[in-house]
C-alpha cells in the first residue's frame, strides 16, 4: 500500500520558517520526482515545487521562489520543503505527491502528473 505522510506544518508568524517533511513509502519513490502543492481556503490545489527523482532540477512556482526550497534525501526516502520568509499568503494545506510516471526528466507542475498524494499539513502564517 503506497503512502504519504506529510509532517511540520504549524502555526507561525510572517517572516518565520518551516520546514515539511514528506515520507513516502509502498514503493520506490527514488526513481520518481515528488512535488509539494497547496490549497488555501476556498481556491484550487496549486503548484508549489518539485524536485527530479534524483533531485537534479527543481522547479518553484514565481511566487515561492527565493524563499522556499525543495530537496530529497532518497536514503532516508523523504522530501522536504524549506519554507522561509512566510507571508499570510503562504497559509494553506500543504500537499506532498509522487510523479505518475518513473524517470521523468523534467518535474511536472501538473497535478495530473501525480497520481499518489498524502493528506496534507496545514500552515498558517499569521501577519
């Protein structure tokens, strides 16, 4: 059974940091890109970032860029996302996902790309 399990989402303040973990388990998910997306109160699940199976490209969505970074260590089989500088717009459900297809070369945006997903951590950043 393919899982999961995203941890360290909390409450903080604008200009803090977080860091989110994402421990995927059920199959190999070193031979898979995993991206972090997010869903705010009454929007759509959006890309956040995502990180190349064997963590050679990253791709960040504009408004992340610069202050969050995403990064895999597949010994420990866990991705993580630092979040810095948070703004009350960074508050969201944070969503981790593991890329549909083995090997891609470049990380999808697309939320159709990932076909296994965990069940979120919320972050509230308050201003």
């Amino acid at each position: 059974q393919v899982q999961l399990v995203e941890s360290g989402g909390g409450l903080v303040q604008a200009g803090d940091s977080l860091r989110l973990s994402c421990a995927p388990s059920g199959r190999t998910f070193s031979i898979y890109a995993m991206g972090w997306f997010r869903q705010a109160p009454g929007k759509e699940r959006e890309f956040v970032a995502a990180i190349r199976w064997d963590g050679a490209t990253t791709r960040y969505t504009e408004s992340v860029k610069g202050r969050f970074t995403i990064s895999r260590d597949n010994a420990k089989n866990t991705v993580y996302l630092q979040m810095s500088s948070l703004k009350a717009e960074d508050t969201a459900v944070y969503y981790c996902a593991a890329d549909r297809e083995r090997y891609r070369n470049y990380p999808s945006t697309r939320i159709t790309e990932y076909n296994y997903w965990g069940q979120g951590t919320q972050v509230t950043v308050s201003s």
